[in-house]
C-alpha cells in the first residue's frame, strides 16, 4: 500500500475503533481513548462523534460521557459471521459431492 493514500484522520479513527473493542461493559472516555491513541482529547472526541453519526459508537448507557462500539459494528460483524457460516455450509457440500464421485 502507498503511504501517500493513508489519512491520518481515517488511520486515527480505525485505531479507535480497535481500542474501543473489549471496552463494552465500562466504556472508554475521550480522554482515556485520546491516551490510547496518542492524540488530544479534542481529537479523541471528534472521532466519536463521527463514529457516533455512523452508529459505530455509542454513549455507554450505564455511564454517560463513556462509549463503546455501537450497533452498526455489531450488525457487520454478524453479517461477516452468516457469510462465512454459508461459505463453510457449501463448502462442506462441495466436498460431500465430489467425494462421492471419486
């Protein structure tokens, strides 16, 4: 990949959301997601509010000004499981198939 086509804001936002993953049960502040990523506070939270507008993120239910990943994530990530669920599903009757015919 050419370096000259990465963003740093893009490349920001992607590491936020990894260092949101496992944070569902407390949530990360902006200022704890701002030390994760080595960016101001300012900067952490501009991020979560465009994930936020993605329904990426979401303010933490039980603890208001802390986030987690939101339902859009979660919805990807099941759709991802159903299409390798369905790929394992035909493969397996492709190889019932074929060695039924060796």
């Amino acid at each position: 990949m050419n370096p000259q086509y990465l963003s740093d804001g893009v490349q920001r936002t992607l590491k936020a959301i990894k260092a949101l993953a496992g944070q569902e049960a407390n949530g990360l502040s902006p200022g704890q997601l701002a030390e994760r990523l080595g960016t101001s506070p300012s900067n952490a939270t501009r991020v979560l509010a465009n994930l936020q507008a993605a329904g990426f993120v979401e303010e933490h239910p039980r603890n208001p000004g802390r986030y987690r990943l939101g339902r859009a994530l979660v919805s990807i990530a099941n759709s991802v499981e159903l299409s390798l669920s369905a790929a394992a599903k035909a493969l397996a009757q492709d190889q019932q198939h074929y060695s039924r015919v060796i």
